[in-house]
C-alpha cells in the first residue's frame, strides 16, 4: 500500500563544536552552520531547533533554511518534524492531506529518515514552509503571511493568556512575509470582527473574509477535532487580488482521537461549534450556520469515513513501519505504533457519530 513510495534520507553534518552550541540553550533560536546531502546532492544550511514545548522532548525537531542552493524543492525553507508524542506519527501528515482534499490550502509534508553526523536519527516528517515560496508553488496571487503563534490569535480584543484586554492587536501573530501595512489590515479586521453590529455581520465579514474557506477550515478543524487550532497553529494569508484572509492549518499532531502529548482524546472533547470569537459570530449567522452544517455533511459522506481513510492510515503506516523499526526513540514503543492505524479508525467512526448527532444544533 505504500504506492511505490521511498522515504529519502536526510543526511545532516554539523560540526562537533557547533552541534555543542546547539544543544547548550535548545531555546535559542539562532541557527548555525550546517551541511545537508539529500540524494547526493550537497546543500549549505542554517539549522535551529523548533516549536516550543517539543523542544525538551529527546527526539528535537527543526528548521532548516537553505543558503546554497538558496532553494531546495523550490522552497527557501523546511521543517522537520520529531512527532515524539504521536504514538503513530501519522497524525501531522493525514490532517494536512484531509484538509487539502476537502479544499483547503495546505502545506504539503513526507517522511523523511534523518541521520546526524553518521548517527540514524529516526524518521521524521518534512513540513512545506507557509510563505512566498508556498504561494508562488500554487501560482497564488502575492500577499501577506501571519502565522498564529500563541493563544493570542484568538480574533479577539481579549487575551486568551492574560484574559486582559490585548495592548496590541498584534500580538498572538508573526509577520511571516508582508509589510507593516498588511499588519493594519490584519488589525483592521480584527476590530471589525469585534465591532460590526449583528444585523450587518453577514454582508460585512465578507469583506474582509473569505468566508467559504474559512468554515471548510472550521469543519476541518471539528472533525479531526484539533482543539488548539481554533487559536494557535495556522497561518493567514491576505489574497492580494480578492483583499480576503485565508486560514491555513499547520502542524496538527493534536488530532483524531489524542492531544498534544499524545493522551487520549474522547470523540466528544470538541463541540460541534468550535471555538473563538470569529466562529461564533459567523455561526450566528444563519446563512452561514446552514453552509457549515451542508459542508459536514458532505465531509461526513465524502472524506471523514472508514471506508474513505483506511488505506490511506494503514498506506501510511506500512510504509513507515520498517523505518520506527529502526527509529532509536521510537522502535520499544512498535507495539504501540502497531495498534494505533485501529485506534484512529475507531475515533473517526465515533467522531462522526457524535457529529452526525449534533448536526440538529446548526438548524
């Protein structure tokens, strides 16, 4: 099942004494110098660690950019990702591919196995940067990126950390690619999410929002029942042409059936209406609640089923199988690995009961 797929090996040299700097502070995010050959072909890169809790974890994730070449796959930079808490591992990659094929923009991902001055690092997962190069690969009009960083990317004039109001409407966001002019618009639309009168909302939001893509997002989000996306964890992209925000999702190990570290997950954890302020006031409306509750339902018939995900989770796992195998942090827990293509499977069928059953709500 794995469709004449090879995973590449990533073989990464860095230097004893710089690899020494690296592991001193594994919160500094100034990268060093490194060498990476990918099928023999020799690149010049920047490395440093990555994310924010799963930078303690024994297996370390990172981020890598390319000097020279400048590019690699036509992208300027990559992330590699340990999924140390995904029993599975296949949890990052499914949701990115789930939310492509229920048409939403999403940052492509494959496996990789990484070996560090000689020494198998295991397998990990390649994540596409969301940012120019991704645009342009998509033959995307240009605009601005944000990327949701924190919990303060909430669409809110309230902290989601302090529960205060915000200093700046800024906060919770990185300015990945733009201008100090494409932050006002973000600002702009924050304030109007927050502002606009209930009668108005409807025929305002959409000239700010791509209101289409965002509730395909939000029924993405609900049926892999990511928790920690509705506030953190994507990015927004301004189309340049439409002047309209996009979401798109990243990094989603914290789904189908278990959480950021890795704990099992109830089918009824998330509700059916999700979370902050921008969803509950678009689920206010009508209108808008009636093409979330259609979207479900195709989603339901269509992608989020049993028949639809099983080769795709067992594809995937048999493919990687032989690689956790010989994975040094992960090859005791193969039992565990083994059991969880069944586990998933039983959440998606629970998860889309317990959806099925709260469609009413959206009437």
């Amino acid at each position: 099942m794995d469709n004449g797929i090879i995973i590449p090996e990533y073989q990464l040299f860095i230097h004893p004494l710089d690899l020494s700097e690296l592991r001193k502070d594994i919160w500094c995010d100034d990268p060093i110098s490194a060498k990476l050959t990918i099928n023999k072909r020799k690149y010049d890169i920047d490395i440093a660690y990555r994310g924010s809790h799963i930078r303690d974890f024994r297996k370390k994730s990172y981020h890598i950019s390319f000097n020279k070449p400048s590019t690699y796959r036509n992208t300027k930079e990559i992330h590699i990702n340990a999924e140390f808490k995904d029993p599975s591992l296949l949890r990052n990659k499914l949701s990115l591919d789930f939310f492509n094929e229920i048409g939403c923009l999403s940052p492509k991902s494959q496996f990789v196995n990484l070996k560090l001055n000689g020494k198998n690092e295991g397998l990990y997962l390649e994540l596409e940067s969301v940012d120019e190069h991704f645009l342009k690969n998509r033959q995307l009009p240009q605009g601005p990126i944000f990327y949701a960083v924190d919990g303060d990317a909430n669409f809110s004039l309230m902290s989601d950390l302090d529960k205060d109001i915000k200093k700046s409407l800024k906060v919770g966001y990185e300015l990945k690619y733009g201008t100090e002019q494409d932050e006002f618009h973000l600002q702009k639309m924050i304030i109007e999410i927050n502002t606009i009168s209930k009668a108005e909302f409807e025929n305002e939001i959409m000239k700010y929002l791509n209101v289409n893509q965002y509730l395909s997002w939000l029924a993405g989000v609900v049926l892999t029942q990511n928790f920690d996306g509705f506030v953190h964890n994507y990015a927004l992209y301004q189309n340049s042409e439409t002047r309209l925000f996009e979401v798109i999702p990243w990094d989603y190990d914290a789904t189908w059936g278990r959480d950021v570290n890795g704990k099992v997950m109830e089918e009824d954890y998330l509700r059916i209406e999700g979370f902050n302020t921008l969803t509950a006031r678009i689920l206010d409306v009508k209108t808008f609640r009636r093409q979330y509750k259609n979207l479900l339902e195709v989603i339901l018939n269509n992608q989020f089923n049993v028949d639809y995900l099983k080769p795709k989770i067992q594809g995937m796992h048999d493919l990687i199988r032989p690689y956790i195998q010989k994975d040094p942090y992960k090859k005791d827990d193969i039992h565990l690995f083994d059991k969880e293509p069944e586990y998933i499977l039983n959440f998606i069928e629970a998860r889309a009961k317990y959806i099925r059953g709260k469609l009413y709500s959206l009437n």
